[in-house]
C-alpha cells in the first residue's frame, strides 16, 4: 500500500538511545501520522519530552494533532508554555479546537495562555459556536482576494499570506463590507492572462453555508454539489471561514455511525468503541433496553388474555416466536431502507406514497411466498413428526392460521416500517431512533393479535 | 444556503419558448446541478434536442453526467454521433465510464463508436477493472511531471496540458520507466523559486494504491492520511491514475449503505431505493427472511419439547415475547458496534479480548439492572392483576425464574454479539452479513432453551 518502509522499531531505538540526528530524519521522511502512532505507544514521558525538544515545531505541530487524547493532555501536561506556543502555532485552528475542546478546564486555560493572542481569538471564536454547526468546524485561516485585484497582485497576495492558509486550491473574493462576491479556484489564476482582473474570472454561482448550519446539512451540500471546499459566511453574507472536504469525510462518518447505533437501540457514542469506559457504554444502552423491555410487556399481556386459547391448543405457541421473528425483521428491512433513504436525501417525506406502494408490492410477493412455504413447511413438519399438532384439529386449519397470520403481519409490518420513520421526520424527530426496535416491538404486538383474533375465528374458541 | 437565486420556471419557459440568448445564460450563470435536476424532469424529448443543440458542449458535457439515467439513454438515442462526441470530449474519462457501464449494450456502442481513438481506449481500459477496485473509479486525466523539469517547466505543462487534467492541485513525478517516484502539490510550485527542480521540493513519502485495490481500502487510506488525491499504481509501481477526494465521499455512503442493508438481513442495493422495481426489492430481502423463519421453527421446537412445563404453568408462556425481545436487542446492540468497529477499522480481530471483556462489564451492569427491575416488576404486576400468576406457585419463584433468565440471557447475547462478527471476519466472511438478525435469531433459541432449563429445575416439573 505505501511506497515506504517505515520501521516503528527504528523510531523507538533512536528515542531510546537520544540519537537526535536520526529522529530529526524519521520525522522528515516518513509521514506523521505513522510516526503519531508510535508515539502513542510511549509510555516514557521523559522520551516524549525528549521528542517535543528535538524535533522542530513544524512537524511536531502536526504530529501533535494525531496524538490519543490522553497522550495529547500528558503532554500539555509536562511542556512549558514556549513549547506548547510553539505546536500552536504550527498547527491550524479548526485543529486546535478539535483538541481543546475535550481537555480538563486547567489544561484548556494552559493552552490559551500560551497562544499568542490573535490565536486565542480565533480559538475563543470556534469554541462559541455549538458543537456539530459549520462555525465549529471550519477553519479561519484562508485566502481572500479582492475583485479589482490582477492575477499578479492576487498570486502575491498568496505567496506571501498562504503559507498559513489550510488551502490555497480554493480562493475568496470579498467586498469592502467582507461580504462574499465570488470565489476562484487557484488553477483559474495559472490559466489567466497575468493582467485580468479577479472580478473578470471569480464565479458567482458559488455555494456557500452559515455558521450556524449543521455539520450535516454541510455534508450533504458537500455531496450534492461533489464540492472540496465550502465558504462559510454569517447571516449577513460576511466571510468568516472555510470547510475543506477532508474534515468533512469525518462527518459523514459520524453520522452514518450515529445512525447505525440509534438504529440497534442504542445512544450514539461520541467517540471509538475501545476508547470509551464500560459504565459509559452500559449508560448508553440501558435506557433503550428498559424502555423496550417494558414495551414487550404488553405482548406478554395479549399472549396472558388469550391463555384460554393457548391452553385448548397448545401447539398454537410454537409459532409464536416464527412470527414475531418474521414479522419483526420485515419491519426491520423496510424502516432501515426507508431511514438511510431518508438520511441520504434520496427519500424525502414527499415520498411517503410512492415508498408505501412499493412496500406493499414487496409485502404482496415476498409475503406470498413465505406463507405458502411455511404452509406447506408446517404440514410436512406434522407428517413426519418434529412437531405434534394435537388430534382435535386439522392440521391444515393450523397451517391455514399461521400462514395467514404470516401474511398479514408481513404487510403490516412493511406499513408500520415505511409508515414510521416517515411520520417521525415529518413532526421534526430523529428518524433512526424510531427504526428498528421500536417498529419490532410494535409489531410484536401486532402479530399476536391478528394471530389470536384469526385462533378464534377459525376455532371458534371463545 | 446558496446565494444564488436559480429560478426552474425560468428555464422551463425559455426552454419551452426556445429563447436560445435567455438558455445559454441560465447554463452560463447557474449551477450545472440544480440545471440538471430541472431537465430530469422534461418530458419531451424536442425539448432536450433544443438544449444540447444549443447550449456549448462545456456546459451540456458536465450536465449530462448529472442526469438521471433514463434520460441520459433516452439522449443517448437521439443525439447524433457528433453531439455525443462533443459531450465526450468536455467529460472526464471516468464520469463516462460511470454512465456507459450501466447502459444497455447497443447505446454503448453509440457512445464508443462517437468517442475520439484516445477516449475509446481509456473508456475500454477502465471498463476492464472488476467493479468497485479503485481502478474502476481512477481517472486517468493527470498531470504528469519529471525530476529534472524546473519549476517554470513544471507550471508551463500545467498551462499546456493542465486543461484536460481532472485536479491540478496534486501533481506527480515519474521516471524514465513510467515510475512514479514523487508527489507535490500546485502550492509547492507556487511557493518555490523559479529555477529549482521539482526534485528538490517533491515529497518522496507518498501513499499510492494499486489499480487492484478494493475502493473500501482506498477509502480507508484516504480517511487515514486526511488526503485529498492519491496516485493509483500498477503492481510494479507505473503510474497509471489518480483518484481524488470526491469520488471517495460517494464510496463512503456506499459502504456505509451496505453495511446497514446487511445488518437488516437484505442483499445490498446497487441503486437508490425508490429507483429499485419492486421485484428486485423483494427478491432481496426473501431470502434472508427464508432463512431466518427456517431457523425460527427451532426456537418453536424448543417450545414444543417444553410443552408439558407450559401446560403446567401457563403464566409463563408471558414472558417469552420479554426475553426473546431484550436478549435479541442485547445481541444487536453489541453485534452493531463491533461490525462497525471493525467497518471502520477501530476494531481489529486482535481486539477480540478487549472487546469480550468491555461487554461482559455491560452485561454485569445492563443486565443486574435489568433483571432487579423485571423482578420488581412482575411481583407488581401480579400484585395488582395486570397479570395472573396461577396460585399453585409462588410469584416470587416465577419473578426469580424470568430475572434469573434475563440476565443469563444478556450474558450470552453480548457475547455471542461479540464473538460472531470477529470469526466471521477472521475466517474472512462479511462480519456485516452475520450481524442482527442471525444473533437474534441464535439468542433467541439459546434465552428459551435457558428458561425452560430454569423452570424444569426450580419448579421440578419433569
């Protein structure tokens, strides 16, 4: 996979043995984020001491950003504050924050004493803004051109400011007010004539988003538009800042894991699975557990007000869990559909009567087919005996029941599964927390009911 | 959101009045997106004819990648070998390669016998990659540099040919052997002296990918090293591609999307749902549901073997739905967070230890809490009539009994959650493929046949 042979023993032994000349050459030739592994694993801080000392900033800077959270807080722990102004200021903003954000109180004001003050500004600035908005994860390092700028003034205006910039690939064009006009991509100033103006070449029709907007509206404006950096302006249209699609591939991820983790009952966890403390991962679940536990308890009621039925004919219970089982993963495969459909833009709640129609196309076939397999599945079962079906009724009515039962519940389900998440959406709920446990656990309910109220109709038992 | 004011009535009447000045405005003002979403929805094919006669290839190129793909064949019918042509040449190979490997074969030919020698053996070569490998979604437009050329070399063929290239802002350096053997970025040209080699300032530490590598890998190595472009390589090191940050994001939601179908027993989708006929729908989600009723009659053998314990005491056909329902959310929820660990790459299969340990620690919590408050529960229920515990038993057995099972039962879904998607990625199936709906199912089976193992013991009834 990478072109190089990077030796985590060889880093380690030169740490080891103090050897600065060899460090100083690992951390030039090898990428940084190999390197931040290692480093993870030093338990030494005295090595990790040795490192920060050693190495100069420009790469510490960023090797710091890839640290764990707990090395990354020794760390501030054990610099002085020359060392630390030092990272900072190799290190971008929106990166700063990412870390900051997370650390105890005394280590957070550890830091911002230590940034210089134009940095705490800005670092004060992001922190403001609410966790997940486009404001908290943009950064304000970026490159602003002004309309009556040449190509050539603009192209010095890079060269002495964009070194500190996060990208110069995508450039702003701001008005006197700071009012976004237009934005240009580097690669449109190397094709222009060196005495253009920027007004000539800047685009209009840009996109932009508010400080304020979710980092997953962000996302998928970023996808809709196949976008690799975003401006993000105030209400007003004032330039403050600028996503770039590599921390956007973080969010995305996120939120499919947020997804995926509400869908199987859970809270989301906000960060790695390893990383987080067992009590914090059993607080996550309880909740959802206790709640469905609960919900099961009025299926339970039904199967009890039907014991008479159950008790003339036993055999009934054997189905029970087939159909709740069925019943439930039905539900389940249409409500995970229609929630990731949801999620992905690619369904909107408009939809609600095209998704439902093709529901109950599925309901009709696939529930079709599994009731006449399991009809013919149950008879074969009585013929050869793994079940025994009590003498007193026809085992083809018993067939008949269930396969029915099965064939009802599966278009239900398919109903309450389109029907659920759609309606969550629309009233301004999550829709992933209505996915799969809660549409189970209603339709549980649901298939022992039509199961028993078909029982006495068919057996006329009460 | 946009700052733009795109107005669809506008276009359509334009369209609709054949204003042909008003037309190439829009395409020239608006974003070719939103153009493209309102011609999805013309119906008459004139109307398309009109545009791509009248609008630049430019424009209508990059439109036509974003049509749905009924109306991208329907065009493909209707336009001559010429307009295709010019479509062509004004695509990047790999957005063509994306449309054509979906069409039906004699609109193929079209499009293959319209596109210019060059393109048609790109188009070919692509084709040849097996889906979903990165050289499947590469694009072969790049810019290409050696060591010796000076920087001013370097930016005249970026001027020449940098036109045609899909990013300039990642350059790449190859030898005489078509090797490659550095990468830099447009910005390292900018900030560099005139007269100094591109191998002085190229990066020798890249990361490249081989044309044979999954996308998902590729997807990974992205997110790993925060990249935004990365050079696709034949096994002995040739140069071949590029692929960039965009294509990337779609491979993201895709897996993502798969995983999530997976989970919910259904064969992935290749296509957006509400795109998908019904029978296809169907037919992915019947056989798992197959499977797993097949399966569910084992847990309904259980019952039937225990049929004399239930006729003894048929309060405790009740709980079944409870203990079915929270075992099988306790193994999901478990199961849910390890594929996607491992999805992700948070989790190895070396992690199996820690992550056993982690769950048993959840179940301890999760399931003490559970079963203390279920005993409580089932005593007040009894205790007020919501339920009706035959006299001839104590309700404080039966209350022990379910608590009891319950946290047995949670003991063994988290780690049968845990256990089953590790061996199914260490034996190298679909960790994803193993995940809710087969662990319910396994709980289920295991948290009736511990009931029943428990009640037979503390009521001796056989």
């Amino acid at each position: 996979m990478e072109n190089v042979d990077f030796n985590p023993k060889q880093l380690i032994e030169a740490i080891t043995k103090r050897n600065v000349p060899e460090v100083r050459k690992i951390f030039e030739d090898y990428n940084l984020i190999d390197i931040a592994e290692v480093l993870n694993t030093i338990e030494n801080p005295a090595d990790l001491l040795f490192i920060f000392k050693t190495v100069p900033a420009n790469y510490t800077g960023e090797v710091f950003t890839y640290l764990d959270k707990d090395v990354q807080e020794n760390l501030i722990n054990i610099l002085t504050s020359e060392q630390i102004s030092a990272i900072l200021d190799n290190v971008y903003t929106d990166d700063i924050v990412d870390f900051i954000e997370e650390m105890p109180s005394n280590l957070m004001m550890k830091i911002l004493r230590s940034a210089s003050k134009e940095t705490r500004q800005e670092i004060n600035h992001l922190l403001d803004y609410s966790e997940n908005s486009a404001g908290s994860i943009m950064t304000t390092e970026l490159i602003e051109l002004k309309e009556e700028d040449t190509i050539k003034e603009a192209m010095d205006k890079i060269r002495k400011t964009g070194k500190e910039a996060e990208t110069i690939s995508y450039l702003f064009v701001i008005d006197n007010s700071r009012k976004l006009v237009g934005t240009l991509r580097l690669r449109d100033l190397i094709f222009a004539a060196e005495n253009s103006k920027i007004g000539d070449i800047m685009e209009t029709d840009f996109v932009n988003v508010m400080t304020t907007d979710d980092q997953e509206v962000v996302a998928s404006i970023f996808k809709r538009y196949d976008l690799n950096a975003i401006p993000v302006t105030t209400q007003d249209g004032r330039l403050v800042g600028i996503i770039t699609v590599d921390d956007i591939i973080d969010v995305i991820d996120e939120e499919a894991t947020e997804d995926i983790q509400k869908m199987a009952a859970m809270q989301p966890l906000q960060e790695e699975y390893l990383k987080i403390p067992v009590f914090t991962l059993a607080k996550k679940r309880i909740v959802w557990l206790m709640v469905l536990m609960f919900s099961a308890t009025f299926t339970g009621l039904i199967i009890n007000r039907f014991e008479d039925v159950l008790m003339h004919l036993p055999a009934l219970t054997i189905f029970i869990p087939m159909l709740m089982d069925t019943g439930g993963n039905s539900g389940g495969q249409t409500s995970t559909l229609v929630i990731r459909g949801l999620a992905l833009g690619q369904i909107t709640t408009k939809d609600y009567g095209k998704v439902l129609s093709k529901e109950m196309g599925v309901a009709l076939i696939a529930g079709g087919s599994l009731a006449a397999f399991d009809f013919c599945w149950i008879l074969f079962e009585n013929a050869v005996g793994i079940i025994k079906i009590t003498s007193s009724v026809s085992p083809y009515l018993v067939a008949l029941l269930v396969a029915l039962t099965l064939f009802i519940t599966i278009f239900l389900a398919k109903s309450i599964g389109s029907t659920l998440p759609i309606i969550a959406k629309k009233i301004g709920f999550d829709p992933a927390l209505m996915a799969g446990p809660l549409v189970t656990t209603i339709v549980d309910a649901v298939s022992l009911m039509v199961y028993f109220f078909l029982a006495t109709q068919i057996f006329r038992l009460i």
